[in-house]
C-alpha cells in the first residue's frame, strides 16, 4: 500500500508509541507472574503487581493509529484491557506503573489498579473492568459536549465481545439518533476471554451491526499501524466536522492469554504462531526500511522505551504506599448521600 502521505517523522512517532506499549506490557507482565521484572534487573527490581493483568501485546497498532489523531481535549474510555490506549493517549509511564505497583502516587492513589486506570488530564476517562461499560460512558461525554458547545469528540474502545452486550446497541442507537461526536473502535483480537468470539456471535460483525444504526463503519487490518492511522484520520475528520458517529472495526489479535497468567491452552499454537507473523511491530519496521530509514533510529526506538519503562519500574518499587487513613477516602455514605473526606 502507498503510504507516501505520512511523513518518515509520523511513521517514526507511530513505532516509536508501538515500542513503548510493548515496552509496558512485556514488563507488566513479568512483574504480575512474581519474578523479576523486564528491563529491570539491572537496577534490581523485584515484580511487585498484585494479581493478573488484561494485556494487549499484540493489539498495539489500533491504539497507537487511533490516538495519533485525537487531541488532549478529546475524551477516550477504555476496556479491561487498557493499557495500550492509556499510553497511546499520553499518560504518563510512570504514573502507570505505580497505580499497578498499589502506590499511592498512581493515578488513581493505588486503588484502581490496571482494570480501572484513569487520567483526566490527557482524556483518558477510564478503563473499565466490566465488559462494555466503556461505551455508554463514552457516549454520555460526547452528549455533554454537545450540551457544552465543546469543539472535541469522544472515543471508545471495546472488544469483540461486548458486541453481544446491550450497551453496544445502545450506545449506538443514542449516538446516532442525536447525531453525537463519537467514534466506536472495536478492537476484534478473536476472543472472547477464553471462547472464540465467532462461534457465539452471529451475523457479519461489528461493522455490519453499526450500518443497521445508520452508522457508517470501516474495516481495516488492526495489525498494520498505518492502516489503522489512514482509516481513523479520516473517520475522525467525519466526527470533528458533524456529520455524526462512525465506528472502527480493526482486526487484531491477542498474542497472550486472557490474563497475564493464562497459558491459552485452549488456543492452537499453529494459530498463534501465524499471527505472530504480522507482529504490529514487525510490519512497522517493514514499513520503516522500505523508507530508507536507519535501523540504528528504529532500535533506538525499541531501546528507549526499554529504559523508560526500566526507570517506571524502579520508581514504582520506590514509591510509597497510600496510607491506612486513604482507605477510607474516595468512599461514598449511601444513606446520605455525602463522601467521606
């Protein structure tokens, strides 16, 4: 495919946020498992994430081709799964790590862990743990700007299972109805926790279910960042100028298990191995010597999200815990009505 409309500097920045998703998610990782983490042996740093975590190696280039194009007054919700789309959107590793690590310097002081990480001040409105959640969430913040007069669009990322969910049709309904500024990204990785989503799911797919709302939708090669970028630039220009929502469908695949300490067992190998071919970051560094630019610029990239991630992990180690009076804090007295200070 002809990609001459993206500069060498664009490409670059696209690969360079890939690295730094893998980065994360390969020391994440490591670190839910109990050993020692990824990238931080050097500075001796022990894996202290508590429980398992929902990765999205593999999934990287729809994050990164989508975010490329959104603004830090855009709202963004995530899933389960949300580290990628957090990083992809701006926030901070470090802030990251820690709220993995339970530090009360993380974003959300250690208590939201990775299924429910949130940072207002890039867009990022939270990752959610319960499937589907993000998207009437999203369409709620696109129906407050609206309301507001706010020149910004929201984003919501879901993946191919929350499509037999009632939110999705919901939350499609709604934003096409009132024609809101919204763009639905389904990030179809083929499964469904441990079940293959196409042997539950009946009709033609994501796509297919937005146009019977009137919403119109494309489908693209969710392994392929410049694919992904191409398709979103033009889908969000629809979204910026009014013309009402449009949805993303990118196929993709999850390279892990659906926890960090699943072996996907239930998953052919001979599969996994195929898709393991186009690598989201292998078929960017395809793209990046078909440029002509210099391997040592694209290792510098890899390499330098290794470090940075090296130096989120020993910062995290060090960090301090919340306090036992926080735990009290954040809380909400039901009967009346008031938050505990």
């Amino acid at each position: 495919m002809n990609d001459s409309y993206l500069s060498d500097a664009a490409l670059l920045a696209l690969y360079r946020t890939l690295c730094r998703i893998r980065a994360f998610e390969d020391a994440a990782e490591e670190a839910s498992r109990g050993g020692v983490a990824a990238f931080g042996q050097a500075a001796g740093t022990r894996a202290n994430v508590r429980g398992p975590l929902h990765l999205s190696t593999g999934q990287e280039a729809v994050a990164a081709g989508v975010c490329a194009h959104l603004r830090a007054g855009d709202w963004l919700t995530s899933t389960h799964r949300g580290h990628g789309h957090t990083i992809a959107k701006g926030a901070k590793l470090e802030s990251m790590m820690h709220e993995l690590f339970g530090r009360a310097t993380g974003f959300c002081r250690g208590k939201g862990g990775s299924m429910h990480i949130a940072d207002f001040s890039v867009g990022m409105l939270g990752a959610n743990g319960v499937v589907a959640a993000g998207i009437p969430i999203a369409v709620g913040a696109a129906q407050s700007m609206r309301v507001q007069g706010r020149d910004a669009m929201a984003v919501t990322f879901f993946g191919d299972g929350a499509l037999n969910r009632g939110p999705f049709a919901e939350g499609l309904n709604w934003a096409a109805a009132f024609a809101l500024p919204v763009l639905f990204v389904c990030e179809d990785n083929q499964w469904s926790a441990t079940t293959r989503t196409a042997e539950m799911s009946a009709g033609e797919g994501a796509a297919a279910r937005a146009r019977a709302f009137g919403v119109p939708a494309v489908e693209v090669d969710g392994m392929d960042v410049v694919e992904v970028w191409r398709a979103a630039r033009e889908l969000v220009a629809d979204v910026r100028e009014g013309r009402g929502p449009r949805l993303l469908h990118a196929r993709t695949y999850r390279f892990k298990g659906h926890v960090s300490v699943d072996p996907a067992a239930y998953r052919d190998p001979s599969e996994l191995e195929e898709a393991m071919r186009g690598d989201p970051l292998l078929v960017a560094r395809m793209r990046l010597a078909e440029r002509g630019i210099a391997a040592a610029a694209v290792e510098r990239c890899l390499q330098e999200a290794r470090d940075e991630v090296t130096q989120a992990l020993a910062s995290a180690n060090d960090a301090p815990w919340p306090s036992e009076v926080a735990a009290f804090e954040d809380v909400q007295d039901i009967g009346n009505g008031r938050w505990f200070s």
